[in-house]
C-alpha cells in the first residue's frame, strides 16, 4: 500500500511540473505580435510639393493708348514677333487733325509775337518823341515862352509813353508763354499720333490676341480696365507660380532647388529653384475666403528652356528643403507619443517593476496617483524598442522629414530594432509590455533615398 501511494504521488509530481512547464513555455512565447526594423543610416531629403501654372517670367499685355478703329492687324496669335516690330495699326485721321489744329495755333502764336514786337519798336520812338517834346517844352517854359498848362501836358504825354511800352514789354512776355504751352500742345499731340501704331516692347510669342480688324478700341479708366489688345511673353525664361500651405513656408528659402512636372507633357521632369517666397498670403475673393487654408505664393524659375510650353499649363513642383547623407532614420510609422513621468532632469521615472506612467492614448492606466517631489506628467514623443521580448519607449529627437523616415538627432543607435506595426498595436503599446517580434525588416539592404 505505502508502494502504491509513492507512486501515486510520484506521477502527481511529474504532472504538475509539466503543468508549470507549459505555463513557463506559454509566458515566453505570449504578448502582443508586432513587426519591427532595425535603425540603419540612410540619405534623407525633405521635400515640400505644391502645385500651380507656368508662366514667363516676363509678359506684356497690350492696351490701347488711344480711342479709335483698329484698321490693320499684322500678327496672328502663337507668332514670333520682335521687340520694335509693328503689331496693328489705329484709325490716326483724328488724332493727325488734332496735331494740323495744333501747328496751326503755334503759328498763330508766333505771328501775334512778331506783330507785338514791331508794336514795341514803335512805342520806344514815341517815347523818344516824347522825351524830346518835354525837353524842349521845358526850356520854353522856363523861359516864360509858353504857359505852364503846355509844359504839363508834355510831362503827362511821356508818362503814358512809358507805361504804353512796359504793357508791350509784358505782352510779349505772355504770348512767350502762351507760344510755350502751344509747342507742349503739338508736342502731346502728335505724341499721341505716334500711339496709333502700336509696336512690341519686347521680343517673344503673341499668346494672346484679342481685337480683330474693324473693332474699336477703347482707353481705360479708373472704372473700365480698357481693351486688351494682345499679349506678348517672352518663354524663354519660364516660372511656375505654385501656393504652398503656410505650414511648410517657414522651411522654404530662396536658392532651393525644385523639380517641376508638367500635366501636358507627362514622363518629363525639369528642374529649377525657388526666386520668390511671398510674405503676404493669397487673398481670396467672395466667399472663396470662408474656411480656405492659408496659403502663400513661391515663383520656381525653371532651369534652361521648355518647347512646346504653353502660359497657364498646370504644374507640379517638388521643392527640396534638406537634404541629410548618411544619417540616422527611423520610420515615420513608428514614432508614437505617451505621457510620462519624468524628473527634475527629464528622465523617464521608471518603477520597480520595469514599468512607467507611460500611458495609451486614450487611457491613463498605469500613471501613479500621486508624484513625488520634483516630478510631473509630460507628453514625450519617441519609439518602442524590443529589448528581452518586452517593449521598452524611447524619447528620441528627431529632424527633417522625408517621405517614409525621420531624421535621428538622438535616443536611437544602428541595429535598435523599432516597432513599425500594426498601427493598433503601436497605437495601445505601453512601456514594458511583452511583445512577439513576427516580422524583421533586414538591416543589411542598401541605404533607400527619401522624399522627392
């Protein structure tokens, strides 16, 4: 009987220790799947892409100068034209009238001069007839020859002959300036003749043109624009207008270097640089403005000439706003954001246990209920790192952007092995969870460029 329960007891032994065995084996193998990768250096370009039109960067719209009947266009549009080469030709007959109505008031000027200026010559003999008559009608007088009324009468005669000549004198000054703004008359006129033929100030393409043979041309005003009458570009220096979004202003500089794809002309890719950063936001009209994002206007000139390009085709630009060679990267899925408990030095306070306040993002499970002195809740944003099958969160510092990496600055090293997925487990992770590594990316391939 005592043989018989040793072995009964015997077998109770063997089978609770492989009752704990599994146990064992089931801890180690338990927590929560995940994938991870492994920090390498890689080259990382950050890149701000926006879109917009092509446009020269010099354009001349053409408006009439003078109100008339358009009698002759020499140009058709999409034509090469050069810079001082006649485009059309307005009605000049009224204009030509106004200059003959012009010449013919100057010379009228002119001769009233000539015929004041004989006047003078014969008001300074007068005056000198007068100063002689008054010297001899002096010596009479004194003489007790003639009466006094006689010797008066002279006096008041050369008195009226010297005003007589100052009033010539100042006439002939007021036709000089009447003559003056006669001559500035002609002048504006048959300046405004010369108008009638309308010439290109510059050398390029006639993108536009908008009047035809018989039309009449209108001047414009402070209410009425005027008429357009063609529009002259020159392509051989080309911009893209682009609006960026005001979140990525700050990182755009004039110099940077931008590739630009246009819709019309797919599988090419031109490159350029930025010229202009606007300061003042795109203002929008009506209510277009309500609940529109900020945005900011950046001018890329592109680089060398584009054939067969056309003002307004829609365009992308993909500007570079930094490049890094070599440099740490970590995925841009991994980076999470967890409130802790840190220090007066801003370590993470962590307890006995090897857990945290680290928290999820939606609960605070976890967080200790009172801090201690010189401590406080902070929201850090880092990684979770796999060390001895548990998740361990890491603050780390990072940099640029590109398309699928940031920049390491610190808190990572080559070889850490980050947890990239699945997004819910990344999202609910908490420090010191047990995890089960599924899937590795391998640390060896070659370094990936990022961005644009």
């Amino acid at each position: 009987m005592t043989r018989k329960k040793w072995i009964i007891g015997g077998l109770v032994v063997v089978g609770l220790g492989a009752v704990a065995a599994a146990n064992l084996s089931f801890q180690r193998t338990s927590g929560t799947s995940v994938t991870t990768e492994a920090i390498e250096a890689r080259s990382l370009e950050a890149v701000v892409t926006a879109s917009g039109t092509i446009q020269p960067k010099r354009s001349v719209n053409i408006s009439a100068e003078t109100v008339g009947k358009v009698v002759e266009v020499s140009v058709v549009e999409g034509q090469h034209v050069k810079a001082g080469q006649p485009l059309l030709q307005i009605d000049p007959r009224n204009l030509e009238t106004q200059v003959q109505n012009r010449e013919a008031s100057l010379a009228s000027a002119l001769s009233q001069l000539e015929q004041t200026r004989a006047q003078i010559e014969n008001s300074r003999v007068a005056l000198q007839q007068s100063r002689d008559t008054l010297r001899r009608q002096e010596e009479l007088w004194k003489a007790g020859l003639i009466p006094r009324e006689t010797y008066e009468r002279a006096v008041h005669d050369l008195a009226m002959r010297e005003t007589d000549l100052k009033v010539m004198d100042q006439s002939v000054n007021t036709q000089l300036e009447r003559i003056k703004q006669e001559e500035a008359n002609l002048a504006s006129s048959r300046h405004d003749l010369t108008k009638v033929r309308v010439s290109s100030p510059i050398a390029g393409i006639v993108t536009r043109l908008n009047v035809e043979e018989g039309e009449t041309a209108v001047v414009g005003t402070m209410n009425n624009a005027g008429t357009v009458l063609l529009t002259i570009a020159d392509l051989s220096v080309l911009e893209t207008e682009i609006e960026v979004d005001e979140t990525d202003i700050p990182y755009i500089g004039i110099g940077q270097s931008a590739k630009v794809t246009i819709d019309a002309m797919p599988g090419r890719t031109f490159t350029g640089q930025v010229t202009e950063v606007g300061n003042s936001p795109i203002q929008a009209a009506g209510a277009a403005a309500t609940g529109r994002a900020t945005n900011f206007k950046v001018v890329v000139t592109i680089d060398g000439e584009v054939p067969d390009v056309r003002p307004g085709f829609t365009c992308t630009a993909v500007i570079t706003t930094a490049t890094r060679e070599n440099t740490l990267a970590v995925p841009i899925q991994s980076m999470t954001v967890r409130e802790f408990v840190v220090d007066a030095a801003g370590a993470i306070v962590r307890t006995a246990r090897g857990r945290t306040g680290g928290t999820g993002p939606t609960t605070g499970r976890g967080a200790p209920a009172e801090l201690a002195e010189g401590q406080e809740r902070k929201e850090l944003e880092g990684v979770f790192l796999v060390r001895d099958a548990h998740a361990v969160f890491v603050p780390v510092k990072i940099g640029i952007a590109g398309d699928r990496y940031f920049e390491v600055i610190d808190g990572l090293s080559v070889a850490d092995e980050v947890i990239t997925g699945p997004f819910e487990s990344v999202r609910n992770l908490r420090d010191g969870d047990a995890v089960q590594a599924t899937a590795t990316r391998s640390p060896t391939r070659p370094a990936a460029r990022t961005g644009g």
